[in-house]
C-alpha cells in the first residue's frame, strides 16, 4: 500500500488490500457504536465529582456525539469513493483523503480504535500479542483491526512529513510475527520493540 | 500511549501555561489532566497538543512523554471555561481527558 500527499495536501492512497479496506469502512460505524463499552471509550469520564460529571454529561457529551456523528459522516462519505484498482497486483482499492478531511479521518481513526478497544474487552496484555493468540476469533479480529488502523493513522501522519510513504500494512497480513516494519521506514523494527505504558 | 515515530528533537524544559489574568476574575483554577490509554499513537498525541494548545513541537512531545511515563500529565492550568474547552477538543480527538480543581 502506497500513500502520497499532493500538492493540495490531499493524500492518494493506492495498493489497499481489500480486508484493510473492510475493515477502513467500518469506522463510521464503530464511531456510531451503541455499545456502551464502546461508548465510554468515546465519552468518557470528565470530573471525579458526581454532581459535576452529570452536569458536564447533560451540557457537553450531546456536542461531543455530535462531532463524532459528523465526523463518520466525513470518512463515510469519501470511503464511498473507495474504488478497485482493476490494474492493482490483486484485489487493491485506492483512496483519496482530501486535505481539508484529513483531521476528520485521524481522529476518526482514533475513536474507531477506541471504540475497537472498549468493545472487544481486550486487556493491555493482550494488546501485546499477536492476532490468532487470543483463542477467540472476535478478540483476535479486534486485535488485527485495531492494529492496521493504527498503523493507517500513523501512516498518515508520517506522510505529511515525508510526502510518500510505503506502507506494509499488507505485508502484515501474511507476517506471524506482526511486529513488523509498521513505522513505514523501512527498517523492519516496528513499533513492539518500543516501551509502552 | 503506542509508540510509532521516535523523537525527533531533544525535549526542552517548559512550563504548564497559566491564563493568571482570568484566573483573578473567575476564581480558582482547574487543570486539564490527559491519561495514558494503550492505543493512542504518541505521535498523535504530541500532533494534538501542537494543534489543541498551540504548544511547540518540543513542549508537546514533553507533555506526551509525561502521559507515556507516568500514566498522567497536566497538560494546561487556568480559568474553568476555557479548560473545559480544551478537554472538549481533546476529547473530540478522542484522547482521554479529564478536569480537576488545580491544588491551592
């Protein structure tokens, strides 16, 4: 998968493997999530005090589902111009993000991690491992996913600082390891190699 | 926090920004707390604070690197209404973001 910004800032991105692409338009909906797991990742707790959390709940959370609403309006719109690549190695989809989308898209991958995170139950420990360890399709699913659409918002972060950037998420697809060379830069060290809290 | 892109500068010293003029007309102050969860890239988290506070690149990653280490970082201290602005953007990018009455 290959990403490149423009000189509009807009960012092409070509090469999609097509389970990334399944799995890039569901944020929308793991934006929309009722799961209340889900949603106390993307509301979450603002004040200690009681009194004044309700508060903040009643004045503030409708504005904050609001943007989030908004927000999987923007990505769900310009994921309907996801198109095949009838000229790709295999079954790839390409993808434009316009400029002006671009902080629309990174925190709607944000949230859609989040909401990923919250709903699947995974633990911190199991964050570590790799996908097909957790013994349980749903969770290692989750964990996959949550994976690749980090590894997408940091593609698309890198890319606004270099202009090009070849991504593997891809090549993760068929790694065991799934430590791989995530951070794009072509040094295979990934991001496991590094401390996390 | 997730690790992805490493420092690219070395981190300055810097200092929690207070809005004093605002604090002596609307009382005490409040700090805006940013927690440490294990899936938000640090890269993003530093982008954020650049773009939320318009903090510089060092100052935000310090700020990052709080989070990551200790699991908490007061990110700004000042007048109530504005910090619950910027707890709305943050959490609009979806970082985990609380307020809490700066200690006296």
């Amino acid at each position: 998968m290959r990403l490149v910004m423009d000189e509009n800032g807009d960012v092409h991105v070509t090469g999609m493997p097509l389970l990334f692409a399944d799995t890039l338009g569901r944020v929308p909906a793991l934006l929309e999530s009722e799961d209340p797991r889900a949603r106390e990742r993307l509301a979450p707790r603002t004040f200690e005090d009681d009194e004044e959390e309700a508060q903040w709940r009643r004045l503030s959370t409708p504005d904050l589902l609001h943007l989030i609403a908004s927000r999987a309006e923007t990505v769900r719109s310009d994921l309907a111009a996801l198109r095949w690549e009838p000229d790709g190695p295999g079954d790839t989809f390409a993808l434009t993000i316009p400029a002006a989308h671009r902080p629309a898209f990174e925190a709607a991958l944000n949230g859609a991690v989040q909401s990923l995170y919250g709903s699947s139950g995974l633990s911190q420990e199991e964050l570590q491992r790799n996908p097909g360890e957790l013994g349980d399709l749903d969770r290692d699913i989750a964990l996959l996913r949550i994976r690749w659409l980090t590894a997408f918002l940091g593609d698309l972060l890198m890319v606004q600082e270099r202009g090009m950037l070849d991504d593997t998420i891809d090549e993760m697809e068929g790694d065991d390891t799934d430590d791989g060379d995530i951070d794009g830069d072509g040094d295979g060290d990934g991001d496991d190699d590094e401390p996390r809290a | 926090m997730k690790t992805l892109l490493r420092p690219r500068t070395t981190v300055a010293a810097t200092e929690t920004e207070t809005d004093t003029a605002t604090l002596t007309r609307v009382g005490r102050p409040w700090n805006v707390v940013v927690h440490d969860d294990p899936v938000t890239l640090m890269e993003y988290v530093t982008k954020v604070f650049m773009e939320v506070f318009a903090y510089p690149h060092a100052k935000a990653q310090e700020l990052m690197l709080e989070v990551h280490q200790t699991g908490r970082s007061v990110v700004w201290t000042g007048a109530r209404e504005r910090a619950e602005g910027h707890v709305q953007k943050l959490q609009g990018r979806h970082l985990i973001a609380t307020l809490e009455p700066s200690p006296e």
